[in-house]
C-alpha cells in the first residue's frame, strides 16, 4: 500500500504538530482580523452613498469627505435641470453638530442631513420610511444604529421607546419624530436627518443656498459619463475650468473607498497589518518545516540512498506545508468568524466574513507555505547523504 509520507511526518509527533498548528492558525487569523477591518473601513465608507438615489452628483471641487464636503450654490444643481435627460436634482446638506444625550445631557457629535421629505433622496425603505413624519423644523429622525453614547432610552439603541424624546441639536430644541436604519459609518457615531427649513434653523449661514451636494437622476438609458461631461461644460468658469465636481455614482463609490483606503491613516495601518501578519505567518511556517526537515535530515538520508531522488523528497516537504496550512486554516476561519460576530455587536462595525475574503486568505496562505517550505529545502539540497550515518 503507497503511503504518504507528508501526512505520517505529520501525524508522528502529534504534540509537536498541535503546537506547529497553533502558531499558524494564529498567523492566518490576524490575516483575517486585518483584513476584516480593512473591509469595515470599505463598507462604513460606502453605507451612506449606497443607500442614497442619485446617478450623478454635483459636489464641490474641495470635497474631502462625506462631513467635509464643503458647498456649492444652488444655482449650480438648478442648473443640471436644463440639461436633457436629467430627471431630478435635489440639493442634499450634511454636517456635524452637537447632539444633547436626553439622559444626562452630554453633547456628542452627531451627523445631521437636512432633506426634502418629498424629495428622491434614499432609494432605502429603511432609511426612507419615515421621512413623511418631519413635518415641523423641530422635528428630526435618528438613526437606529447610532452608539448608546447618544442616548437611547433602553441604553442600546434607539427605537420606538424614544418617539417624542425632548432634546437639543445644535443648541436647538428637537423632538425625536422617528426613525431609520442607516450607520453614520467613519466620521461619527450617530446621524440625524431633519427638514430643510429645519436645517436652515440649525445651520443659518446661508444653508439653503448652499447644499453640499446635488442628487441628479437620469432618464432611463441615459449616458452618466455624457450628461457629465455637459454639466461640467455649463458651469465652466471664464477660464473654461469647471467650478463644481461631476462625478458618476461609480465614481463617487471608488473615490470614497480609495480615500479611506490608501490616503488615511486608518487604511494604511490595516494594509500594512495584512503584510505584517503574512511575514509573520511566513516566518512560523519556515520554522516549523526547516525545524522538521533536520530532525528528519537522517530518514532522507536514508531514502536517498534506497534510490528516491532529492527532488522527490522536496515534494514530500511541500506536500507537508500545504497539510500543515490546510489543517490550520479550518479552525482560522472558525475563530475569526466569531471574532468578526463578536466584533460588530461591541463595536458596532459592519465586520463579516465574505467568499471573497475566505478565497483570497486561502490562497495567501498557500502562498506562504509554499514560499516558506521552498527556504526550508535549503537544508535538504545541502545534506550530504554519506555524513548523516
């Protein structure tokens, strides 16, 4: 009977190769833990933008991010209206203010958009649906998922429980009218929408005149990439340089998600985490393999001489490397599934284990045994069957 001489070295010291498995399954759970919260910064990026109705939008040429979006005039979604094919252009304002927590009244920044109620803003019946019930500027909705920091009536989250809770936005006094579910994503931990003369009352510099953005529709089987181009021509100043961004939905999506990713701190660290953990996990397999190939360095020897060739014996350790990443990465995956449940209910992070990710960390990981059980076989091409007796 043929046997597989990978799986028996691995099998003959089972203690050893219980503790050989342990340090590369913690290896290939930081991989999933980095990574895990690298896609965080990607979903919280996106939670908001996903979920609101637009094709095109117009925004500032100073944009930075979602809070920091700088504005534009209203002159400029006014005119997106006489291009044809546009189908709506609602103004949308955001920024940050200071929330009162009703229950002992500490301020917290929270996001607040001003919208039109009867306006295309949210394509989300979750966020959408009770948009009607603004009808007073004192009248604002909360997001459901906004932290306990804010304070919801059942210390948690907010909820049917804190309809007509009395308290302050900006200095002003609001009346919670009703809900949605959104997430306010990386710059801050709670959102609130209120109506536009609601929001000219909570930020009175002009607000209504300058939106921060502009939600354009199309036609159906309109061109983005063509409207675009005539709305950026139209607003063009006597230099023929545009004074406002256009930008298609697609390209708002990837703008965001490469901001947070590759020009902020916070993507940076988990990227370079990512890598921090492959040389890691790189460095426990070469040391585990190189560890077992000199213990064994006498049994090769051994077979070399019965007539197997070098070559042979450096399958025999790959062979072993890719068991070793295969037994290991099961129970990896098992770990960081909870840490990702447990993760996203204490920290309230959109943080889940994807197909994608489950592809990709697995070939990572093959790739690292592969490359750590090549150095191993350093030992292996060196031996000198004859000195090993």
């Amino acid at each position: 009977m043929r046997v597989n001489l990978a799986l028996q070295n691995i099998r003959h010291s089972l203690p050893r190769t219980i503790v050989s498995l342990a340090g590369i399954g913690i290896a290939i759970t930081l991989i999933f833990v980095q990574l895990g919260f690298r896609g965080a910064v990607e979903n919280t990026a996106l939670m908001i933008y996903e979920k609101m109705e637009f094709d095109l939008i117009v925004r500032s040429r100073d944009y930075l991010h979602f809070i920091d979006s700088g504005t534009i005039p209203q002159s400029a979604i006014d005119l997106t209206r006489s291009v044809a094919g546009v189908r709506s252009a609602v103004p949308f304002h955001v920024t940050l203010v200071n929330w009162r927590n009703p229950l002992n009244s500490d301020l917290r920044g929270m996001v607040l958009m001003g919208v039109d109620p009867a306006a295309p803003t949210f394509h989300s019946e979750e966020v959408s649906g009770d948009l009607d019930r603004l009808t007073s500027p004192s009248q604002v909705l909360v997001d459901s998922e906004s932290s306990p920091e804010f304070g919801p009536a059942n210390g948690k989250e907010f909820s049917s429980l804190d309809i007509g809770v009395q308290t302050e936005l900006a200095g002003n006094p609001v009346r919670i009218a009703g809900l949605y579910r959104m997430g306010a994503g990386l710059t801050a931990n709670g959102s609130s929408m209120i109506s536009v003369d609601g929001y000219n009352r909570m930020v009175p510099w002009d607000a209504v005149w300058r939106p921060a953005m502009g939600l354009i529709r199309l036609e159906p089987g309109q061109d983005p990439e063509r409207i675009a181009a005539q709305i950026r021509s139209l607003s063009s100043d006597a230099q023929n340089q545009p004074t406002i961004e256009v930008l298609a939905r697609r390209e708002v999506l990837a703008r965001e998600t490469s901001r947070w990713i590759t020009e902020t701190p916070i993507g940076f660290v988990f990227t370079l985490g990512v890598a921090t953990a492959f040389i890691v996990g790189a460095a426990i397999f070469y040391m585990v393999l190189s560890n077992d190939v000199a213990t064994r360095l006498k049994e090769y020897a051994t077979l070399q001489a019965m007539g197997y060739r070098t070559s042979w014996l450096a399958t025999v350790v790959l062979r072993q490397a890719v068991w070793l990443a295969l037994f290991a990465f099961v129970p990896s995956v098992i770990v960081s599934v909870v840490f990702y449940e447990v993760t996203s209910v204490l920290a309230n992070l959109p943080i889940f284990m994807t197909v994608s990710r489950l592809v990709f960390v697995f070939m990572l990981t093959q790739v690292m045994c592969m490359v750590s059980g090549a150095l191993a076989l350093r030992k292996l091409w060196s031996a000198e069957p004859a000195s090993l007796f």
